[in-house]
C-alpha cells in the first residue's frame, strides 16, 4: 500500500506540480511553499531581540511604542520584494499566513513583546479593500494569530479617508498626508489593552505613527508594532 501511495503521489506532481512560491522550484515537501534555499534567502533583521532598533528609532520623541520589529530588509527586485507583491496584489494569501508565522515565531523567541491582547492590523480604506477584495495586513495578522494564540481584532481601527501613495514623499509630507486618516471605532472599546499594530512595510512609520497615536488615545493603552519589512529611505 505504501509503494501505491507514493506512486500516486508521485504521478500527481507530475501532472500538477507543486512549485516554491519564491523560485518556482518543485523541490518541496508536502504543502510547503517556499523552499528551504528561499526560506535561507529571506533577509532576516533580527530587530526583534535589539532594543532600540531602526524601526524603533522611528517612533522616538513622537509615541511612546513598546517595541517594534520588522521582519525582513526589503529591498527592490528581491525574493521579499516577489513575496509581498504576490500577497498585496496576485491575492496569494497563503503566504502571507506563512509570512506572518514566521514573524510571530520571531516576536514569541524575542520576549520583547509580552502579554499582547490583540493583534491590529493597519486599516485600509474601505472602497481600497473592497477593490482589493482583502486588507493585506489583516492576512498577515492571521498567520501571527495561529503562533502566538493572540486574537485579531479588525475592528478597532476606521480609515475615515484615502490618502495619496506615500511613495516619493519626505517624512513632513508623508505625516500631513496621513493626518486625521484613522479613529477608534465606538463600538469596539479597547483601553487598557496592549496593542500590536501590524502592516506589511514599514518605510518611515508616518502611517503607523498616525494610527498609532488614535490607539493611545485610549485611556492605558499600550503600543507595540510590527511589519514585515523595513524599507528604509
């Protein structure tokens, strides 16, 4: 019967490979998506047992942030760069689950980031998500959720408004183009909770610094953030 079972399976991939979602390599086992040479590729920061890191160095003087991490270095015509692109706009969910439990993987070993009470991911606009059909950030949300038994609260957070592409902005312009863009939601109270506020890139932390603040503006509320890159400028 086993020798039948791996015949099987051997003529199924054949027929309908399996391939590495980073190289496109069929050298995988079972359900995995990546391979273990991508896997060794992804550019690994480390931030998350450094305090006082370059995501942190963000927030200084402007919000008070526990700790904060990114996962990855992100940089153009990558392997990280192929993966957030097939999570935000080729609806590749399932690696951004994966994407997302090895951050969590990372935070839990770290034990810099204790007793969280939810994991928040950074709100779209309503009208963007539903073009999208999803919101990224709450995808990798899902991944952490599974590791470190957190619970997602896609709630808490409103976009009141669009805002233009941060990109090609400097930081002053990149603040007042975020400026009044989120509020707690009313029906979903949330003082005295320890907040982990969670985006796919983190380039100068203008956006999460404009939600963030709206988080801290419950009475007791504490903030910590993660993405899973850094891009810095």
């Amino acid at each position: 019967m086993l020798v039948l079972k791996d015949l099987w399976s051997a003529t199924l991939h054949l027929f309908y490979p399996h391939l590495c979602q980073g190289c496109g390599s069929d050298l995988l086992q079972n359900k995995d998506l990546l391979c273990t040479r991508c896997i060794h590729e992804l550019p690994l920061t480390g931030f998350a047992t450094w305090a006082g890191n370059p995501v942190e160095k963000y927030f200084w003087g402007r919000i008070p942030v526990q700790a904060a991490h990114s996962q990855f270095y992100f940089t153009k015509d990558t392997l990280i760069q192929h993966l957030i692109h097939q999570l935000k706009y080729k609806s590749n969910k399932a690696i951004g689950r994966l994407l997302g439990e090895m951050m969590a993987e990372s935070l839990l070993l770290s034990g810099r980031f204790p007793s969280i009470d939810y994991l928040v991911p950074l709100p779209l606009f309503p009208e963007k998500e539903h073009r999208r059909g999803y919101n990224q950030a709450a995808v990798i949300c899902e991944g952490m959720s599974v590791v470190m038994q957190v619970p997602v609260n896609n709630d808490l957070v409103v976009r009141r408004r669009s805002t233009e592409t941060q990109t090609r902005k400097h930081r002053t312009e990149r603040w007042q183009n975020v400026e009044s863009s989120f509020a707690l939601s009313r029906n979903d109270p949330s003082d005295g909770k320890h907040i982990l506020l969670v985006d796919d890139v983190v380039t100068t932390g203008a956006t999460l610094e404009a939600c963030g603040r709206i988080i801290l503006n419950e009475p007791g509320n504490r903030l910590s953030i993660a993405t899973l890159a850094h891009a810095p400028k």
